[in-house]
C-alpha cells in the first residue's frame, strides 16, 4: 500500500541513548546525533493514518501545497495550511530551517524547507537542494530533541524518489 501521493512512506524511531549523553553534556554547544539512536524503516501505508507522533515532510516558503502530500495535509487539516500562510507571510523563512504546526488533538506537521521560496505572483517554488535538505535535516534533530519525539513519519527521500537524481546523492 502507498501513501496518498502514490510514494512509499519511512517511519523514524528515535530514543534517546544514555552512555553516549556524557560525552554531549561535555561539548553542550553541539547538539547533534550523538545524542540520539535512530533507527529508520521503510514502511508502506496512509501515512495521514500514522501513530507517529509528527508527520515531515519538505517544502517551500510560501508553498501552495497544491500537490501530493502537501496537498493531501491542506486537505486534512486546512487551519495548517492557513497557519502556514500567515508564517510565511510575517517571517519570510529561509531554505534550510523547519516550521512546525501542532493542532487539536496532538496533531504535528514538521514542515522542512527544502525547496527554493515561490515570492512573487504566480510563482512556483524551486527544486529541493541537497545543502537545503542538509540544513533542514540539522533543525529536524534540533526539533526532535527539544519536543522528545520517538516516533515520525516522512515520506521516501531516497535517490530516485520524490524527483531526486543519483547525481545529486554522489557526494
């Protein structure tokens, strides 16, 4: 089974790893993955059904979610949408960082920026970069640690899928 944008969907476990806490609280400016096991499936499925405790999933500033699964979150929950909107509208986010949407009943969207902004007019946002993603993946650790999230879901972000090439994955 896919999800509702035809993809395959991925499920994060997070949980926190207590011998490996010791050498972090020792460089406590630098938060990163030392402090957390992952452990990453490949899962198939409705992911607006999930139990995880957020759904992610990659997008521009100002994007219309007029397409796959932005499109499928607008239409389940359009206050996200709305919220969205008016975020990117009073703060004019920047490629590389997240916005996170909670609503009634422990709903929670993590919104990557991962695309290049669509400001003007008519315009259509840009191509998912492989630095955007790099920075938005570093903001998701930050989120996932400073919310205590152990379970997410995001769609399939392997070469190939979502319109990645394998070029963009060589490095």
């Amino acid at each position: 089974m896919k999800g509702p944008d035809g993809s395959a969907q991925i499920t994060i476990s997070v949980a926190d790893v207590s011998a490996s806490q010791h050498r972090v609280e020792r460089r406590e400016h630098r938060p990163c993955f030392e402090t957390v096991h992952t452990m990453i499936r490949l899962v198939s499925g409705d992911i607006l059904l999930s139990q995880a405790h957020a759904i992610v999933h990659g997008v521009a500033p100002n994007d219309p979610f007029s397409s796959g699964l932005a499109h499928a979150l607008r239409e389940r929950w359009p206050s996200m949408y709305k919220d969205f909107r008016h975020y990117c509208q009073s703060r004019h986010p920047e490629p590389g960082g997240l916005w996170t949407w909670s609503g009634a009943g422990d709903s929670h969207v993590v919104n990557l920026f991962t695309q290049d902004g669509a400001f003007g007019h008519g315009a259509k946002p840009g191509k998912a970069s492989l630095a955007n993603v790099n920075h938005a993946l570093k903001a998701l650790v930050a989120e996932i640690l400073k919310e205590g999230y152990t379970r997410l879901r995001c769609r399939d972000w392997r070469p190939g899928s979502a319109g990645w090439r394998r070029k963009t994955w060589s490095r």
